[in-house]
C-alpha cells in the first residue's frame, strides 16, 4: 500500500478568501513593485544596515563564500521563526486569466513555511502584513498597522538584522 505525498498547502474555504482579498486589496500593487497604495507602509529586513550602491551591491551580492551566505540564511531563519512563533502565516497563489486574484493558503504543517515555495510569499492577517523573500538578503515587509511596523523592528533586532526605510 503506497501513502500520497502529504500537500503542503490547503485552500482556505470561500468566504475566508474574500475577507482576506478584501483586507489584502492592495496586495497585487505591492506584489508588482508598484507604488505603495495611500495606508501602507513598507519596510525591508536586511543584512545590511544601508541600501547599497552600485558598486557596494556588486561587492557584497556576487560570488558570496558559501559560509558567509549560510550566516546571512540563518539570520533571516531566525527571524522568520520568532515572527512565525507570534502570528498566523498564509501564502497565497495568483489565479484567474490575468493571475490577479489571490488565493489564499494555509500551511498543513510546521515545517511548510520553510520548506515551501521560494521565494516565498507569505500574508500575515492579524498583523495585517505581507512578507516577502527577496533574492539580495533583503526581505521586504507591507503592512497597514503601525504596530506591524514596531514588531518587526523588535524582531529584526533580536535576530541582528536592520530595518530599511521603503522608499
């Protein structure tokens, strides 16, 4: 007897889904990189404690040693982990012709939020966040509360990550 590979996301029923589109409306402007609707603010969560130029991007972001990137993963874990201890997380996927609607995700288990898509995507709905991986050890943080704002200060600075003003 042959067990099926456990999915590691289950969709959550309809009338969720709409609460969550309607209290992630400017969730496809902020996944665009377009500019940030009037409400939201944005922060980004980075090794790095100033946004690089140029020639400091091409310094610290190619052909980084294998220990140093395993540091900068850790210290992004962590902090996954201690906002992932305080708050439901979902993902969400884009659907319909024109992959503009959201639909919303619940992980099946602990280790899916880790192990999952990547870059990864993840709508935090008591905090009223989005969190999103970015590929330069800079992750980007949207949200519609001030006090969304302060945790993830609280949390960046007890992994010993920076938190950068979104422009």
């Amino acid at each position: 007897m042959s067990m099926a590979p456990q999915r590691r996301f289950q969709n959550l029923p309809s009338a969720q889904q709409t609460i969550l589109r309607r209290q992630f409306a400017w969730l496809l402007a902020v996944h665009d990189a377009q500019p940030l609707p009037p409400g939201v603010s944005g922060l980004a969560v980075s090794v790095f404690d100033h946004w690089l130029s140029e020639d400091e991007a091409r310094e610290h972001l190619a052909h980084v040693p294998p220990a140093e990137q395993a540091r900068r993963d850790g210290l992004h874990a962590r902090f996954a982990q201690l906002v992932l201890a305080q708050t439901e997380a979902l993902t969400y996927v884009w659907r319909g012709r024109r992959k503009d609607r959201a639909v919303f995700r619940r992980f099946t288990d602990v280790e899916a939020p880790r192990t999952g898509q990547r870059p990864f995507r993840l709508v935090l709905p008591a905090w009223q966040a989005v969190f999103l991986e970015g590929w330069d050890d800079t992750h980007s943080v949207f949200s519609t509360s001030p006090e969304t704002v302060q945790r993830v200060k609280d949390c960046a600075a007890a992994c010993g990550l920076f938190v950068l003003d979104v422009a």
